[in-house]
C-alpha cells in the first residue's frame, strides 16, 4: 500500500470516531498539508507533514505508515509521529489556559432585579447598568 485517503487515515490513526467526523474536518478546513488545504479523497503517502486542529489543540504529525483498518490505539499511534516542536505547543498553550484558570459558576441563579440588570448589560452596554 502506497497511498491511502486522507479520512480513511485519519479516522485509522484515531484522530477521529468515525470517517464522517474526519471527512466533515478536512472539508471544514482543520486539516492541511504542508499548510494546505485538502479535499476529503486526497491520497496521503509517508513523509507527508499534516497540520491537524481538534478544538483547542493543532497537531503537527508525519505519516510514518499506512493504514485503512481501525486496530487499537497503541497500533494507531505507530502511524504518525508528532514534531516536538507541535508538542512543545501545545504543552505551552495548556499551560496558558490552566493558568487563565475557569469562569467560576455562582452559587445561585440570579433574581429578578439582577436578571433584569443583566439584560440591559447586554443590550445597551455597562453605562445603562451604572444608572
């Protein structure tokens, strides 16, 4: 096997549940090629350099083998092989948002008058909320 799909591959190495997960990224644009585009039927061989974007994250692989079957998730991870310096990234920008830490939720549901003062704030901005 030379060449193989690109969400045939995808979804092998795991990146994605199911082809149509990973077809519907390359068509959504969080798959590239050596910082292209690809379309959904493109034929990736080894040594190609994918950029792949998964919510937060954006992963920097080399295909290392190829495969259409989905085996398990030790046998998926022999197929690629992430660049240190995408590793060290994303490593970095986790850090970042733990640091920046979570929106705290309140311990209970704003009242009328507040629901009320809230609603203004989003219309009108801050100064209608001051008056």
């Amino acid at each position: 096997m030379t060449k193989v799909r690109a969400d045939k591959w995808l979804w092998a190495a795991r990146f994605f549940k199911t082809r149509s997960l990973a077809k519907t990224a390359i068509e959504g644009g969080k798959v590239h090629l050596d910082g292209q585009r690809i379309k959904v039927s493109k034929e990736l061989c080894v040594g190609d350099r994918l950029s792949i974007r998964q919510g937060w994250d954006e992963k920097e692989v080399v295909v290392v083998a190829l495969s259409t079957d989905r085996r398990s998730a030790q046998i998926a991870q022999t197929l690629y092989e992430e660049t240190p310096k995408s590793i060290e990234k994303r490593q970095r920008e986790q850090a970042a948002r733990k640091a920046a830490g979570s929106m705290a939720r309140p311990d209970h549901r704003p009242d009328k008058y507040a629901r009320r003062q809230l609603n203004r704030l989003r219309r009108h901005g801050i100064s209608d909320v001051e008056s």
